[in-house]
C-alpha cells in the first residue's frame, strides 16, 4: 500500500487563467517518486475523492505538479498558500521506462508536465514535441528548452509555434532519423495517432492513459481500460497496471 505524506506547500503560482504549479517538500515522496508516476491529492476533509495529478519534476525534496481548475475540488487546491500541507498518498502506478538511446518526447495540453520529469531524468536530452489547443495555454517552455535538445511547439489554432497537431513534426522528426523511442501523454485521440505513425514507422512507443480514477489503487475499476496481452484482450487497471502502456499493448477505440 502506498504512503500518505504530509507535505508543506512551499510554491503555489499561477500558470495560465485555469493551470496552477504547486511544489511541495518531502523527501521521502521525492525518493520514491519516477518519471510517470502520479500523485493523489485529497482536497480538503469534505470530498471523499481525491484528485489524481501526474508528477512534473523531482528537484532534490521538492515535488512539483500542475493541475487545471475543473471543479470544486481542483478551484480549492489552487487556493492552498505556502506554508500549508496537503495529503498525498503517492507515488502511484508504473512509470515510464526511460530508453538508454535517443528518443521523442510528446505531450498535448496537460500531458506535458508528465513528460518534462521524463525529460530530467534522462540519460541523453530527448526532443520534446508539445502541443496545445492555443498560445495562452503554453506552459513550461523554458523547462522544456533546459531538459531538452530540441522543443518543437504547436498550436492548434496556429497562434502560435507551428500550426497543427504534434504529429507533424514528430512525423518528420521520425523520418530524420536517429531516435529509437516515442514516450507520449495527451489525450486519447492524440496518442492513437502518435501510436499509429510509430508503428508504421516500427518504433517503439510508451503511452500514459488519461482516464478517470477513483481510488487510484486499483480497487474501484473505475480507470478499466482494454489491453492486449499474447493478442487476448483483457481489461487493465490504468491506476494500478499504468498509467504507462507499451503503445503497441493498448486497444485503441474509433
């Protein structure tokens, strides 16, 4: 069973309108922590349900993770001041396994702040494709610029970096030639397109499913997604089993 910490908010700031960074401090969560991982963030005594948030960046004991502003719950986590505690039970799920080589990182909207933790940790800087629906949604650029050899941004409306889906260029970073992996998080629909050009192309792919979670233990089922084991499919817990996938292993809907 995973610990519950309580850990002191030592940075809360406001990223965009809705997006928030809170960095908290414990050594002990920092530890255990890896790439991939999320949290699950209780959100004050009266809701029941905590709030799963994937882990950003382990800086020595400092955690950070960024969150959007969607209901109750979320709008009083963004409320937190430093010098408070929040109870965390964490790190959950698997994590992402971090190729030796180079290799592609991509993420859409918040699947990116996953990915930048991917990033620092790696043994050589990957690229880093980030894609958003516009430009004052963009968040982390500089961290990216830091961790990464090259960052490639696009927008969906086209205000800006290029205009259109992260496939594009990571299309055209494949076909150059030189990466052996593709690690994504982002919604559905984006990660079955990454999965599909990485099989046509025969790399190697790791996905991090968005879904819903309940008791982020694997309990509930609430996050049951299909999988694909020795071509059986079977259903998978993306709490417990993931929330990282081979890309290759997960049933992709229409």
């Amino acid at each position: 069973m995973p610990d519950i910490h309580l850990c002191e908010i030592i940075d809360n700031t406001q990223l965009t309108e809705a997006i928030f960074s809170i960095t908290v401090i414990s050594s002990k969560l920092s530890g255990e922590s890896a790439p991939g991982q999320f949290l699950h963030v209780k959100c004050g005594e009266k809701r029941v349900l905590r709030r799963p948030i994937s882990i950003c960046s382990v800086r020595g004991d400092q955690v950070q993770f960024i969150f959007e502003v969607k209901g109750e719950g979320t709008k009083w986590l963004s409320r937190r001041i430093k010098g408070t505690k929040l109870n965390i039970l964490g790190p959950l799920g698997n994590g992402f396994e971090l190729p030796d080589d180079k290799f592609i990182i991509v993420g859409g909207g918040l699947g990116s702040p996953p990915m930048l933790f991917a990033a620092q940790a790696a043994k050589t800087k990957p690229a880093a494709i980030l894609g958003f629906r516009e430009k004052n949604r963009i968040i982390l650029t500089c961290e990216f610029k830091a961790a990464c050899d090259e960052v490639y941004i696009t927008t969906e409306d086209g205000s800006s970096g290029i205009h259109g889906f992260v496939t594009d260029p990571l299309e055209k970073l494949i076909k150059k030639g030189g990466y052996k992996a593709v690690l994504s998080c982002g919604q559905m629909a984006m990660q079955k397109a990454v999965a599909e050009i990485c099989a046509g192309c025969g790399i190697p792919c790791q996905v991090s499913l968005e879904e819903r979670m309940g008791c982020g233990i694997g309990a509930c089922l609430v996050c049951a997604c299909e999988t694909k084991k020795d071509g059986i499919i079977q259903m998978s817990r993306a709490c417990k089993d993931g929330p990282v996938f081979d890309a290759d292993k997960v049933v992709w809907k229409a």
